[in-house]
C-alpha cells in the first residue's frame, strides 16, 4: 500500500470546486481546505503505478496551481513488516 500526504495550492476562490474534482479520484481523501486556497490532501493507492496515475490526473484539473508531496509510506513485497 502507498500512502501519500500531498499539499495542493487552488487557483485564488477555486479550492472548493478543485475539492469536488479531487473527491472524484479514488484513494483520494481531502482533509482541510483552507480560506488562501491550499487543501490537505491524502492519497492511498495500492502501488507506485497507481500513485504516478493520481499525480498525473491532479495535474489534469485546471483548479490546482501545484502540488507538495509532505510523506510518503511504501509497504510493498520488499519491506519488512515483521519488525
């Protein structure tokens, strides 16, 4: 599983119509959305494929300026979860 927690910034009085796109995605939850446009936002996708698709369908909405990647957590077949 990849967990993400993304920082969006909104075009000035566009962060809730950017919200509702965001909300459409799956794995997507927002947050918070805050009154200057900026939106917490987590993303959880099953794989590092699924993750690169969100990012590239966050850049497809016009309402979003830029994204912030602040964490990420990658379990996959690699990682040791016994510890």
């Amino acid at each position: 599983m990849n967990i993400t927690g993304i920082l969006v910034h909104a075009r000035p009085g566009e962060a809730e119509a950017a919200r509702d796109q965001l909300q459409k995605l799956p794995g997507v939850e927002v947050h918070a959305v805050t009154p200057e446009g900026r939106l917490i936002v987590t993303v959880e996708r099953p794989d590092e494929r699924g993750m690169a698709l969100a990012f590239d369908r966050f850049s497809r909405i016009p309402e979003i300026v830029s994204t912030v990647l602040v964490y990420n957590h990658f379990d996959g077949p690699d990682s040791d979860s016994t510890s």
